[in-house]
C-alpha cells in the first residue's frame, strides 16, 4: 500500500511539475481556440445582420425611388453607401441616386455617384453596367476621351453591343465617322438581329452612309 501511496505522489508531483512548466501555455493554448470559435460566431452574427440591414435599407429606397423625389432618393442612398458600404446593396443605391441626379439636372453628383458604383462593386456585370451609363455622361459633356477610355475598357461579352454601340456614338459626336461605322457594324454583328435596338443601330448605321 505504502508502495502504491509512493507511485501515486510520483505522478502527482510529476503532474505539477508539468503544468508549472507548460500551465501557462495550455491556458492560453485553449483560451485562444475558444475565443476564436466564439469570435467566429460573434463575427457571422454581426455579418448576417449587416446584410439584413442593408437590405432593409434597400427595400425602403425602392420605395423611395418611385417617388422620383430627388433630395428623398439621395439621403436614402447616402444612409445604405455610407452605412454598408461593402454590401452588394451600396452600388445599386448610388446608381439610384445618380439616375435621380441626372433627372435633376445635377450632372456631377450623378457622375460622383456612378464612379463611386464603379470603384466599389464586387459584380463584374453590374461594374459593365456602371461603366456604360458613366460613358453617356461623359459623352453628354462632350469628354470624348474619357468616355472613349471606358468603353474600351474589358467587358463581358453580353455587353459587347452594347458598349460597341455607344463607342459609335462617342466616335459619331466626335466626328470620327469611318471609326463609328465600324463600331456600329460590330454592334450590328452582336446583336439579335429580332432584337427592336438591332433596328435603332441600323438606323445609326445608315445615317452615316453618305458621311465621310
């Protein structure tokens, strides 16, 4: 018995002089996993109610937005890209508010708004999307290089007509009329031939016939 007694407080007097070596390390060891599975489930809370709050957000200027109440559109805008500015939500607001803008007559602050989509989207079609509109400011202004640079900028290839039938018109205003005749054949060439806007290129095509 006394034997046993003796392995035992061998084992106990090895188990402390383990843990006053290595105690310190364990704790820590394990106070960081469990922070780190409690951070993780603290951090994908917060995430999921961002993007609750973000589209709630969104909801409410679709709803704005249709009272075509430019000052209204703008604040409800400026709360979600100023609020969440990562979310998905953030550059479909700014296109919304530059849209308003532009009804407005408020040219830069539409411009601002949609470089800002732009600059910020994660959405490869929604950025060729942004790109488009900001080249038709662009080309309003008549600052052909700058709208030029956009559309000629990598694309998706469901935007192609698209963005070849707005480097005609860059190039039409610009009096560059050999260069819009091809770019308005290309549009041509990728475009449904049923679709009402292959007509419409057409048309553009044809005025410049007789143009040299």
């Amino acid at each position: 018995m006394a034997t046993y007694d003796l392995e035992e407080q061998e084992k106990i007097d090895g188990l402390k002089s383990w843990w006053e070596m290595y105690g310190t390390v364990v704790i820590v060891v394990v106070a960081t996993l469990v922070a780190s599975v409690v951070g993780t489930q603290v951090w994908n809370r917060y995430q999921k109610q961002q993007v609750e709050q973000a589209a709630e957000l969104y909801a409410s200027l679709q709803q704005i937005d249709e009272s075509d109440d430019p000052k209204k559109i703008s604040d409800a805008a400026h709360l979600l890209i100023e609020g969440f500015p990562s979310s998905g939500y953030a550059p479909r607001a700014a296109m919304a508010s530059a849209r308003a803008s532009l009804e407005a007559g408020d040219k830069q602050a539409a411009r601002t708004r949609l470089q800002w989509a732009m600059d910020h989207t994660k959405e490869n079609e929604l950025k060729d999307l942004v790109r488009l509109r900001l080249a038709g400011l662009l080309l309003d202004e008549k600052k052909y290089d700058e709208a030029l640079k956009l559309v000629e900028s990598k694309h998706s290839e469901s935007f192609s007509s698209l963005y070849a039938d707005r480097k005609g018109d860059i190039l039409t205003a610009s009096g560059k009329f050999p260069e819009a005749r091809v770019a308005y054949q290309l549009a041509l060439d990728r475009i449904n031939a049923e679709s009402a806007y292959h007509n419409i290129i057409q048309m553009k095509l044809d005025a410049l016939a007789e143009t040299k």
